[in-house]
C-alpha cells in the first residue's frame, strides 16, 4: 500500500506543476483554460499534500523514521 501511495504522490506533484504551469502561463483571453487548469493544479496539490502526509505518518509508525519531538504538557505547566 505505501508504493501505491508513493506512486500516487509523484503522480499528483507532477500534475501539480504542469498544470500550475498551464494556469500561470496562460493569457487573460482564455479564462475557461486557466480556470480548469487551475482547478486540477489545486487537486494535484491536495492529492499530493495528503499522500505526503499519509507516508510520514507511516514511516513513522513502522519505524523507518524516526518521530518528530513532541512536547506533552504536565498537569503543572498547563497552570
């Protein structure tokens, strides 16, 4: 599941950025263009966004990584 997930990451940063490209690169004349080309840049960067996160949280859980210093507050100090 996480090669999927990692392939499914690539995937989506390169849409991303190709139609990022598409939507900057675009002229003022054609708003129907930009405004799709944007919409799945948006997606792209959600999609890819989300499956980053998701393999963190699993690299951290299987122990390829080690996990992020997490401060917890004691009873004391919430005061």
């Amino acid at each position: 599941m996480a090669k999927l997930i990692a392939i499914l990451n690539v995937i989506a940063w390169g849409g991303f950025w190709a139609f990022g490209f598409l939507a900057v690169s675009a002229g003022t004349e054609v708003t129907n263009q930009t405004t799709i080309a944007v919409i799945l840049a948006v997606i792209g960067a959600a999609c890819g966004l989300w499956c980053w996160l998701w393999l963190v949280r699993h690299s951290e859980q299987i122990g390829y990584a080690k996990p992020a210093n997490r401060v917890f507050k004691t009873d004391e100090e919430m005061v």
